[in-house]
C-alpha cells in the first residue's frame, strides 16, 4: 500500500469503524471490543504495515512509551564513552524492564559549542514523554525553564532551581567525603586537606560541606586549596602540613603523584571515580595506580532516574534522592603514626 496507512485505510479492510480501529491502538476499555472484532483490525493492522503517529499521539495528550536521555557532554568518544556507558546501562535495562522506547537526544541545539536544550523557542525533548538529562557542564536557565513547563525530567546528578524543585538521582557526596575523612582520621591523619576544583557546581559544593562538617566534628581547622594546578596544589599541602589529600579531579591526582612519593609521603584519595568529563585534554592518567576513592552508584542511579521518570510522565511530584558511594581502599593512603 504506497503512502502512509491511515486509520481510515485499516478500518475499511478490517470493515469495522475508525473509532474501533482507535480503541484497539490506544487499548480503550471504554467500549468493549470483541474478540473476533479486535482479532480482525489486528489483522488489518499486521497487514498494511500501520505504524501509530507518535506527534499526534502527544497532541492528544497520549503517551508514546518513549523516553528521552540527552547529555550535555558527548558519550561516545573513548574514555568519556567508560564514564557514561554504566549509567546507560542502568537507564536501558529499566526502560526495557518497564517497556518504554529509548530516543537519544546528542545536540538538539548548540550556542558557542555547547549542547542545549532549546533550539530558539523550541523544547525539542517534548517529541518523547519525558527525559533524563546527564552532564557535569549543565545549562542552569535551561532547568529553570523546563521545571517551568513543567515538562518531565530527571538529572542524573543533585541539581537546584529557583524555579521550583527538580527531580534528581545524585550521589550523596556530602556523605561519602564526610566518610573518606573520618576513614583518615581512624588510620592516623590529623592534617587532613581538601584539594577543590575552581569551580562552584553542586557536586563540588557537597563534597566541600561534607569536608567541612568533618573537619568541625574533630575541631580541626579546614584546609581546603582551590587549585588547578598540580605543583601549586601541593605546595599548598605542603605549606599546611596536610598528610592527607582529598582530591575532587582525577587528572589532579595524577599530577600531584607524579610530584611526590604516595603514599608514602602523603596519602592521596580521590572524591569519586574519574570523570573524563572534567580532565584537560593533554592529561595522561596512570592507569596502572589502584587509587584509594569512593566509587559512584552509576548503574543504578540510571535504574532509579528511570523509575522516577515514568512516575513523573504518570503525573507524580518531582522527588529526589542521593545514594550512597562505596569507600575503596586502595593503594595511594597508608596508615599515619
């Protein structure tokens, strides 16, 4: 049959009304269908080929069981693909589980090189019921205006508003930093350093107050450096007398260790796993280090976004939650005496 198939078409060769033929797409149990009835406009359906429009579909405030996941970093590159492939993982195995489509957005529109959301006026993402949002370099203005109109989304990552709450699957780094220095302090570190990256974003902001809170409980002054540079960073541990370095970037880490002797001179653990995401490009990681870390929920932060999502699409209240990390114990600290 040339040409798109319409209800129309299915309906004449099943000899039934359009109307039934739409009770049969959308599953109505409105107005009982009969069997043989139903059987015949399945038939049809198989036979024309007839696929459903999924833009009318939501222009009649129906559901597509389709959900979008748009990153505002790239996924696929080697390196950052291993960072995102878990929490892709846990986003495909519920969405399948739940039987919903997955439609990834990689550039709806971009401004001076970034991804975004909004292409002029236009929320491109409103082609699927609902979407989860990933990425470190994020668009603030852009949440805002989706929790505007209210349009169904999740971060994957703790992310704030002031238009209103947004819903969020994070790691609880407030609480995994608290735990890595209370996991210093037992072993025997008493001048305990934050090395913070210079920037003011969520993540960056828990692991700081979880330090802090930390810090306080020992009434121990905080030394927190802000620094990207790995020779500056440590001449300010040094400067302080830190045996322990708490470091947010990887790529810092790296750096630091190719400087002084860990841990043997000072121990070093990272906030997190590492994230190509924030690693400059002439960064060369030692890949061959088992770094003492905590190590980040992803797979499952995937599962839960989804979960949340499709009860947001259902018409439930944005929500949140923070899962906690794994403290592993590597080879970069040793005990202090």
């Amino acid at each position: 049959m040339a040409g798109r198939v319409t209800q129309a078409q299915v309906a004449r060769i099943a000899g039934v009304s359009q109307a039934i033929v739409s009770l049969v797409l959308n599953g109505s149990d409105s107005v009982r269908v009969s069997p043989e009835t139903r059987k015949r406009v399945e038939d049809a359906l198989r036979s024309t080929g007839y696929t459903v429009d999924i833009m009318g579909r939501r222009l009649r405030g129906k559901t597509n069981q389709i959900l979008g996941v748009f990153t505002y970093e790239s996924v696929f590159p080697s390196g950052v693909a291993d960072f995102y492939r878990p929490f892709l993982l846990g986003i495909e195995q519920e969405a399948e589980a739940q039987g919903f489509d997955l439609l990834l957005f990689t550039s709806p529109g971009r401004k001076d090189g970034r991804r975004r959301v909004y292409e002029g006026e236009t929320n491109r993402l409103r082609i699927a019921d609902g979407c989860v949002l990933l990425g470190r370099h994020n668009d603030p203005a852009e949440l805002a205006r989706l929790v505007d109109e209210q349009f169904p989304f999740v971060f994957i990552g703790r992310r704030d508003s002031p238009s209103g709450p947004v819903s969020y699957v994070g790691a609880d780094y407030v609480a995994s930093t608290r735990d890595v220095y209370e996991w210093m302090w037992r072993i025997g570190h008493r001048k305990i350093a934050l090395l913070s990256v210079p920037e003011e974003n969520e993540p960056t902001l828990d692991r700081r107050a979880g330090y802090q809170a930390a810090a306080r409980k020992h009434k121990k002054a905080p030394l927190v450096i802000v620094a990207d540079d790995p020779e500056r960073a440590l001449r300010g541990a040094r400067e302080n007398q830190a045996t322990a370095l708490l470091v947010e970037s990887m790529a810092m880490a790296d750096g630091i260790k190719a400087y002084v002797d860990v841990p043997k001179d000072l121990s070093v653990v990272v906030l997190g796993d590492p994230d190509p995401t924030q690693q400059p490009s002439h960064a060369v990681p030692t890949s061959d280090t088992d770094w003492s870390m905590f190590r980040i929920p992803r797979t499952e932060m995937g599962v839960r976004a989804v979960r949340m999502l499709i009860e947001l699409v259902n018409g439930g209240k944005p929500k949140s939650v923070l899962l906690p990390c794994e403290i592993h114990e590597g080879s970069t600290t040793a005990a202090r005496n």
